[in-house]
C-alpha cells in the first residue's frame, strides 16, 4: 500500500491525537476564571458541524446557554452540578431531532437538507424521501416508534459529542459530557426560551468546555485494547 501520509508527520498526528485522548478526562471541577477564547470555542463547534451522520441529515443542534440567567434556570432546574454547569466556560445542549422532526414525507428540515445541504434536484429529493423511509422501516427498524426514532438521530448527536470533546481535547480545553440532570426540564427550559420546538427537536445530552480548576481524582481507567478488541 502506498505511503499517504509522510512516516514522521504521522508519528507527529498519532502522538498528538493519543496524548489528546489520554488529556479528555470527565472534570468535574471547572475554573470560572478561565473563559475559552472565541475562536476555540468555534473550533470545537466546526468539529460538531463536520461529525458524520446516517444518511448525511446531522439531525441535531448545538445549542449554547450564554445568557446567565438562562443558564442558571438550566442548571438548578435539571440538577446540574454547578461546579460544572455554571463554573465552565461553555454550556452545550446537543438536541436531537424528534420523528416529526425527520418524517421523511413532511419535514421541512429533511427537505432543506436535501436541497440546499445535499443540492439534489426535485427529482432526486422526490426517489430519496421514500428510500430513507423505507431505510428508517427496514434497515434501522425504527419507524413507528417515537422512542427508537429519537434513540436514532441521539446515536448520531452523540458522535457530534465525540468530535467536540476530542476537539477541545486537541487544544488542551476541558469538558464533561453530561448525562446525569432532569431530561424534561431540559426539554422545557429550552422550549420555554424559544430555543426549541418540542415538536421536531429535543434534549439528547449536554456538555460543558472550560478550563480545569482541579485534577480528576483517579487516573484514566481503561480495559487494555487485548480485551477491547475483539479479532474473528
Ligand atoms: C454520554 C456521557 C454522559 C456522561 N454524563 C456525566 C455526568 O452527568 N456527570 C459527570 O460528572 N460525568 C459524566 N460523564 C463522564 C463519565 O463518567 C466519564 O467519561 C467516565 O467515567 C470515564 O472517565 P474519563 O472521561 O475521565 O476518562 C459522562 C460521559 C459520557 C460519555
């Protein structure tokens, strides 16, 4: 196989790539001194942007709690911790779109996506709205349910996720992906802020960007890669 890449320029990447990985830890306590320099915090959202998707729809949203008082209503009413939820520099929602939100016969979203994201021609948009129906029936088996639907376009949301934490990861930012808060007061202070409609977009996770203001407790605990992967 031909060389694509200079030996020495990807020992550089490799390393880099893994020391950055080996840098992401969950913290839990941010510096509220240190805010992100727009342009990192931009890099992290180009990372979300360029995050592939199933059928290329990116069916989420980043959404950003800047207004103190807004991300204060965020964090008490869904629990957050304010160690993180507040003292971070950033506060992410990532929503997910519902299956109003994706409905392949009526979304104005899909449809957009199509023709200006995809540039198909009428036509084209009118063979690929059937066929991802039929992908969403048969090949995922989610369609007809409201749960799998969302579980479907959230697995993707989750990988914007990924790319935004390794992102930051590369330029020494901090972050926690947030799990552990009330879902549907989530979903009702982003509603409530005409941030979302509840319709075709919800709460799937959050998370949050800044600066460490303490270590993590334990060092990174992984499986080793013998156990992780697994060889036919
Ligand atoms: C989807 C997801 C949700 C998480 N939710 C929370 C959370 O609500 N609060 C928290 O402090 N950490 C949360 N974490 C962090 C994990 O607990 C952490 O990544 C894991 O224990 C491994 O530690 P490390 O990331 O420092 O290597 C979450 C991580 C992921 C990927």
């Amino acid at each position: 196989m031909p060389d694509r890449i200079a030996p020495e320029l990807k020992h550089q990447l490799q390393q880099a790539h893994l020391q950055a990985l080996e840098f992401r830890r969950a913290i839990k306590q941010f510096d509220p001194t240190q805010p992100l320099a727009p342009e990192d915090f931009r890099f992290i959202c180009q990372a979300a942007r360029l995050a592939p998707s199933s059928n290329g729809i990116e069916p989420w949203n980043i959404v950003v709690l800047r207004e103190p008082k807004l991300r204060a209503e965020f964090v008490e009413r869904t629990g957050l911790n304010p160690d993180q939820g507040i003292d971070a520099s950033h506060l992410v929602a990532i929503t997910a779109k519902t299956a109003k939100g994706i409905d392949p016969d009526t979304s104005p979203y899909l449809a957009h996506i199509a023709e200006t994201v995809k540039g198909m021609t009428p036509d084209a948009v009118a063979t690929w709205r059937p066929r991802f129906k039929q992908f969403l029936v048969h090949k995922v088996g989610v369609w007809g349910s409201q749960d799998a639907t969302f579980g479907y376009t959230a697995r993707q949301a989750y990988i914007a996720l990924s790319n935004m934490m390794t992102a930051a990861a590369l330029i020494q930012v901090d972050s926690c992906a947030l799990e552990g808060l009330a879902y549907a007061e989530a979903n009702a202070v982003l509603a409530e802020a005409g941030l979302i409609n509840l319709e075709t977009d919800r709460f799937a996770v959050a998370a949050v960007f800044g600066y460490r203001a303490a270590d993590p407790k334990r060092p990174q605990q992984r499986r080793p890669l013998g156990e992780v992967v697994i060889y036919s």
